[in-house]
C-alpha cells in the first residue's frame, strides 16, 4: 500500500545537525513532488520545504532556509532533509507528505520522526 | 509567509452543522483556489479532507464541504458526528512554491 516511513529523528543540542530520511512505497516516488511539514508540540502545521520530482529546485520556508535542506534519492525511494544549526525552536515532529501533483496540496503523510533540539 | 487566522475552537451538537473559516491575504488564500483541509487526530498524522477549495479525496464524506470568498475559505461538516471531534487546519499555496497554514481549530461535539 502507499506509505511514507519517517526515521532520523533524535536528541541534538543547539547548534547541532541531524539528517532525517523518508522511505516511500507503494507509488511511484521518481514522479511525485515531496514535502516537509513540521508541527512543534502542541501547536499547528508549518510547511518547511518542497522537491518537485525531478529535484531540479528547492523551495523553503524562510524560517530555516540556509539553515536546512531538502533531497531526494530516486534509486533508493527516499527523500531527505538535513538540518543544520539547529535551535531550540526546531523542536518537532517533522512529517513527509506527497504533493497532489496538479493540486498544491497534500494527499499522504508519513506518521512523523520527532527532533527534539535541547542542551 | 504569516500563518492564516482560524478560529482557536468551534463546537456543535451531533447531527448539526459548523464551520470553520480560514482567513489569508491576496497573497494566498485570495490569489489561488489552492486551499486545502486537513483533520489531525491526537498522536496521528493529518489526513487531507478538501483540496482545490471544494474537492474532496476519494473516501473522504460528502459531510465535509468547502468553500471560498475573497481571502477567506470556509470548511462545513454537516450533520455532525462524534468522531469528527478533532483538530482541523486550512493550507493555502502562496506563489513561488510555498505554502502556509492555519493555525488550527478544535472542533468539540457536545
């Protein structure tokens, strides 16, 4: 069946960096766009950063651009977000969702890896 | 890249209906029929519920609804039930392959 896989995530003190990694299956990833999206706890979604399908470009939210960045491995369905200089503000669970190519919109997540930037 | 205004929480008798406003800018909401809604269960990833403003995914009920006007969206759910009682957030693409979201509603079933 589809499915989005998270992993990566961990405990990192600021300044740190931890790569997170997103395993997809059961479509065909080497044509879909591909999304971060993180949620702080206990409070609301915010986008992070997009990869069309062919990894051409890369898009950012201002809040970690310079700072993170997003990829992708056709060979080994996986898509990646590194971030580096991490600050306490990081702090969340971060989802991969697939675009809804076509629809600026979302239409499976991952169930989430939690980074957790602390000293 | 400012989140979109939503109501902190709405709440409904079963079989009633509510709505959920979602309020941007020209620059998003307004400038795209690009809104999306997704419904998050405690501990669960988001599952989307409406995109396109209006479009539902396959699976999802015709008890949720969307909408637009200018630069605010709406989600109804009609004839409530209680296990539409969770938290629910609008997205909107904002140009130059960006988005934005809401700051998320709790929706209550009395």
């Amino acid at each position: 069946q589809v499915q989005l896989v998270e992993s990566g995530g961990g405990v990192v003190q600021p300044g740190g960096s931890l790569r997170l990694s997103c395993a997809a299956s059961g479509f065909t990833f080497s044509s879909c766009g591909m999304h971060w999206v993180r949620q702080a706890p206990g409070k609301g979604l915010e986008w992070m950063a997009f990869i069309p399908f062919d990894g051409t470009n890369k898009y950012y939210a201002d809040s970690v651009k310079g700072r993170f960045t997003i990829s992708r491995d056709t060979s080994k369905n996986t898509l990646y977000l590194q971030m580096n200089s991490l600050r306490t503000e990081d702090t969340a669970i971060y989802y991969c969702a697939k675009d809804l190519h076509g629809h600026y919109s979302f239409d499976i997540w991952g169930q989430g890896t939690m980074a957790t930037v602390s000293s | 890249q400012s989140a979109l205004s939503q109501p902190r929480s709405v709440s409904g008798s079963p079989g009633q209906s509510v709505t959920i406003s979602c309020t941007g800018t020209s620059s998003d909401v307004g400038g795209y029929n690009s809104v999306s809604w997704y419904q998050q269960h405690p501990g669960k990833a988001p599952k989307l519920m409406i995109y396109d403003v209006s479009k539902r995914p396959s699976g999802v009920p015709d008890r949720f609804s969307g909408s637009k006007s200018g630069n605010t969206a709406s989600l109804t759910i009609s004839g409530l039930q209680a296990e539409d009682e969770t938290d629910y957030y609008c997205c909107s693409y904002a140009g130059s392959y960006t988005w934005v979201f809401g700051g998320g509603t709790k929706l209550t079933v009395l």
